[in-house]
C-alpha cells in the first residue's frame, strides 16, 4: 500500500492506532548513488493522509528499529 491507501484503510478499519510499518526498510542496493538516505517521506506521508481521511485515528511513527509501548485500553 502507498501512504494514500493505507491512510484509506485506516478510516475504514478505524483501529486505535496506527503505525505505518516498512516505510524505511527497503533501500535498494545502487541506490545510493542516487538519495543518499533511506526514504524517510511515506512514513509522513501517511500521518498527513490520516490527518485528512482519518483524522480520528491517531498515528504513531518508530524509526526503523526503535520500540514504543502500546498504550492500555
């Protein structure tokens, strides 16, 4: 899903958090030639899509790599 679908998504499944995920993780090798860093715009991509289509639903962005804790019910 591109950031536009996924944020879609999320206004039809209205969950109680959504975290875009592989955002950063795919970096072609040979790539770097041409951007120098991993892509880092789906992932805000998508919080500016929820904003608009989602707006209900809160998102959470975790670097590749980091760890976060679920808030309770």
């Amino acid at each position: 899903m591109n950031p536009e679908r996924a944020a879609q998504a999320a206004a039809i499944l209205r969950p109680r958090l959504a975290v875009p995920i592989h955002w950063g993780t795919f970096y072609p090798a040979g790539l770097r030639r041409v951007v120098p860093e991993p892509f880092e715009t789906p992932g805000l991509a998508f919080v500016e899509a929820a904003s608009r289509l989602a707006p209900d639903v809160p998102v959470r962005v975790v670097a590749p790599g980091e760890a976060f804790d679920l808030p309770a019910r």
